[in-house]
C-alpha cells in the first residue's frame, strides 16, 4: 500500500501511539519506530516528516537514548516534543539542563503564549492552555533557532528552526488538554512537511483486499474467530477478499453477554464463508465447576478454547494460513528494545504449534483500534459488532464472583441486559466508555411481596475514560439508575439488591476479578 508516510520516532514516551493516532486522524499515514531503527532503513520509509516523541530521560545523561545526528542533514522535517524537543536542541549544539529551581519545572496545564507568524502556530489563537510535563531545561538554544512560544516561568517553550523545518515543544500537542494542539500537529503535516492527507479506510480496504487476494492465491485461510471487534473485522476484512477460501471456528464457551452469540453468526450471513460455531458451554462448565479462584478460571478458559480449536482444525485438515486479529498497538507493545518494550502480546512474535499452517496473516496489524472500528463499518459490520465494549477474553466468567454454574451466568445475562438497554434508553451510552453488570457472591435478607428472601447482590459498573489506563465513575442519573435498579429485581429472579460501584481507577480496577 502506497502512502505518504510520517515516523513517530519513540524515546519511550507514554503517549507514542497517541501522537500516531493523532497523525492518523489528520489523514496521514504513520508507523511507530524505535529510536534505535538505523537512518537508513527510516530513509528507506521515504518519510515526509518524523516526530520525536517524548521519554522519561535526560538527555545529558550517560546512556540517554539518543539518534544518529545525520537525521537532521536528511532534509525532512523534524517535530521534537518534549525529551523529543530536548533531545533536537542537545544534539543541534544547545544546552539542556535539570532545573534549577521549581519556577523552570512544569507539570500540567499551563497558560502558553504562542507566536502565530510561525507556522507551528499558524491561524492559531496566541494564547491558549498547553499540558506540560518537564523537569528540564533548555539553557541554550541551538544557533538557527527562534523562541516561538513562552509561558510565565519559561521563556523557551517552543522552538524553530523554519528555514530547515525543525520545530521542538517542551508540551504535549497529542494531549486532550493541550488546547488546538491537534491543529498544531496538523499545521507541521501539512503546512511544513506539505502532506496530501491521502489516508482513509475507504482506500485502506481496496487495497488491503488486493493484498489479500495477492497474498493467499488459492490458499486456505483459518481464524479463531471470539466475537470481538478485532476478530470480527478481520474475519469481515478477509471474507471480502477469499470468501468460501476462509473459515471462521467460532467457539461459543457459554460464557458471553446474553443473544451475543447468535449476533455474531448473523453478521456473517451475508459472506460466503465456511463459518463454524462450536457449541461448548456444557464443556467449559464442567471444566469450572467448583473453580472460585480468578485466575485459575482464566488458566482453564485459555487452555480449553485452545483444545477446542484445536480440534476442529484437525478435522479441517492442512491450512496455509492461520489469521490473527493483531491491532498495531499489540506491535508497538511487543517489539524490541529498551523504548519499545511495554508488554508481551500472545498473538504477536509467537506462532500457536497445534495448527498445522504454513503462514501466519495479520491483516489488521497496521490499525489502530479506532480505525479498525471505521474499518468494520466499510465492510458493513452492524454497528452492535463494531462498538462492542472491551469485553474480557473469559467473558462472564469473571463477572460472576466465586464458583459457576449456569443458573448464576443465565441470571447475570438476564440483569447485564436491562442495565445496556436502560443505558441506551437513556442516551447514556454514549457518554460512558464501558459498562456492565458483576454479580457478587453476597447474599443479603429482601423482602419481596410479603415474602421474606435471601438471594444475590447485583453490582453495576461503569466508567468514562480515554485510555482505559485510568478511569473515572461515570455519573449516571439518579432516575436512570432508579428505573434500572427497579427493572432488575422485579424481572430477573435470585436479586435482590443493587449497589452501584462508585470506584475510579486507580485505586480499583475496571473488572471486578
């Protein structure tokens, strides 16, 4: 696929995929590198411009991540932010230093004055709130350079050197809080590095279906199909290109949302694909029975979904290619090097040894969760399918507190689905991120009728966040929650409380177990 393309170069800053997800929202195409590429491999990329992203160290330290200087006699444009801005002034002959006392350090919103003439700032307001995060400071600023924007305790906050397109921010453009600093990130694509905007996911899906098409031949392609949007917009994605050449296991643990399962297969009925839906819940359940610890639940799950499938590979015969759902963060996470390493991915750097492939296919390893979304309503995915919220890969299993039984799972079903329907009802839907129903292993006296109970306490949880790394409680109103509440114990038997989870993240986490 032929793009333009900018390099977010990271330095192990905690917003690298944001700034790419940010270029990409402008309509430009770029991938996330580690500092440690060598120059002619980022020249091989024919970038239109690259962007240094922040990073937890000190550039005047020993064994600070640095570049080869000759990135700035390339010719392309450079955007340093942060240690990135940092990094750009220590090697070009400026000076950085820590701090000197704590007027120069500057941590979080902050009042900024910006110098519209350059073309950082261009048809921007002169003032606005940035979101800081430095404690050093440049002390020099390399010969070239013009101070473009300052705040009250710091002159140099953004520097420029327009003549060779280089242009460093002691702030976080990518941020929310960072007023019009998307903008800002869109003046240096397109106003600086002259970018064409040619990245969207209609011509995403031509081309990747020819790739596809190019790829797989005559081949046969297998994929563990979950039911989540990764999955099912791959399964979507590849069906389109190979049809009857692609099959879908679909193993249906009994441990999904309530009609979940029947969704899935009917949004696959309009490709002609080999879809298999194995019916496994009396198999999961014996596996769990009496099993109250979370972990454990979730050792057996893995383990049996994989014996599952397995199975029914076998009965398939020799593939060519087993497909995977691999998102690009689960790349930038699982790659190498002291600024890249976040985590280890199961789907990414490993190949499964119980399918007997040739390959391995990711069509979807160049997307962003966002746009994966975007991409599965090109492929004309329902909408329920594309905005699934993050649902955990046991499913139900660690919404339901202590040991399983099918009743307890069935009366959780039952009580999840009134709460997304009362919350859809209420167009709170689209103000929380995610949402869902734990049923507790409390049980507590009710007096229903004028009858005395003694049966399960229902928690709800629901959180608004934009990374999932923190969370806030959403605030639902008190008459959403009152009609939910009431719905629930009258028409879901063994419930007799509701208590609503009013925990941020941290100290809490979203799920319960």
């Amino acid at each position: 696929m032929s793009h333009q393309t900018v390099i977010v170069l990271d330095f192990g800053g905690q917003y690298n995929q944001l700034i790419a997800r940010r270029v990409r929202e402008c309509g430009v195409y770029c991938e996330v590198k580690p500092y440690t590429t060598p120059l002619e491999e980022l020249k091989a990329m024919n970038p239109i411009g690259i962007i240094f992203t922040g990073g937890p160290n000190s550039v005047y330290e020993k064994n600070a991540p640095h570049v080869d200087p000759a990135i700035f006699t390339w010719g392309v444009p450079v955007l340093g932010i942060c240690y990135g801005c940092q990094l750009m002034a220590h090697t070009l002959g400026g000076q950085v230093t820590a701090a000197q006392d704590d007027s120069a350090r500057e941590y979080g919103k902050t009042v900024t004055y910006y110098d519209p003439s350059c073309r950082l700032f261009q048809n921007l307001p002169s003032c606005g709130v940035s979101w800081m995060s430095h404690g050093d400071y440049m002390a020099k600023v390399p010969e070239g350079f013009a101070l473009v924007a300052h705040s009250d305790a710091c002159p140099n906050v953004a520097i420029a050197d327009e003549a060779r397109g280089f242009y460093g921010v002691q702030y976080h453009p990518e941020v929310n809080h960072t007023e019009n600093g998307i903008r800002m990130i869109r003046n240096f694509l397109y106003e600086v590095c002259g970018a064409a905007g040619d990245w969207s996911m209609g011509d995403y899906l031509r081309n990747a279906v020819t790739a596809i098409r190019e790829r797989v031949g005559d081949g046969k392609v297998l994929l563990a199909l979950s039911g989540g949007v990764d999955s099912s917009v791959c399964a979507a994605l590849l069906a389109e290109a190979i049809g009857k050449q692609l099959t879908c296991v679909f193993v249906d643990h009994g441990l999904m949302r309530k009609d979940e399962g029947d969704e899935v297969e009917a949004a696959f009925a309009k490709w002609d694909l080999n879809f298999i839906r194995v019916d496994a819940e009396t198999r999961f359940l014996l596996k769990l029975a009496g099993v109250s610890e979370p972990e454990h639940k979730r050792k057996i799950i893995g383990e049996e979904f994989i014996r599952v499938f397995e199975e029914e590979a076998k009965k398939i015969g020799r593939v060519d290619f087993l497909a995977q759902g691999t998102i690009y963060p689960d790349v930038i996470e699982s790659g190498a090097g002291d600024a890249a390493v976040i985590k280890s991915h199961h789907n990414v750097g490993g190949l499964p040894d119980y399918v007997d492939f040739k390959e391995i296919i990711e069509p979807l390893r160049l997307l962003f969760k966002d746009e994966v979304r975007q991409l599965g309503r090109e492929l004309g995915l329902p909408e329920y399918l594309v905005m699934r919220q993050p649902f955990p890969g046991p499913g139900l299993a660690i919404r339901v507190i202590g040991d399983l039984t099918k009743e307890k799972l069935d009366t959780l079903r039952e009580a999840d689905a009134i709460y997304r329907q009362e919350i859809a009802a209420a167009g709170e839907d689209q103000n929380i991120n995610q949402y869902f129903a734990v049923l507790t292993n409390t049980r507590s006296v009710g007096v229903m009728g004028d009858g005395r109970t003694y049966d399960y306490t229902l928690a709800l949880r629901a959180v608004t966040t934009s990374d999932f790394m923190t969370a806030d409680w959403a605030r639902i109103p008190y008459e959403v929650l009152d009609k939910i509440s009431t719905r629930i114990v009258n028409e879901v038997s063994g419930i007799n409380r509701i208590v609503y989870d009013i925990t941020s993240k941290p100290p809490a986490t979203i799920e319960w177990e």
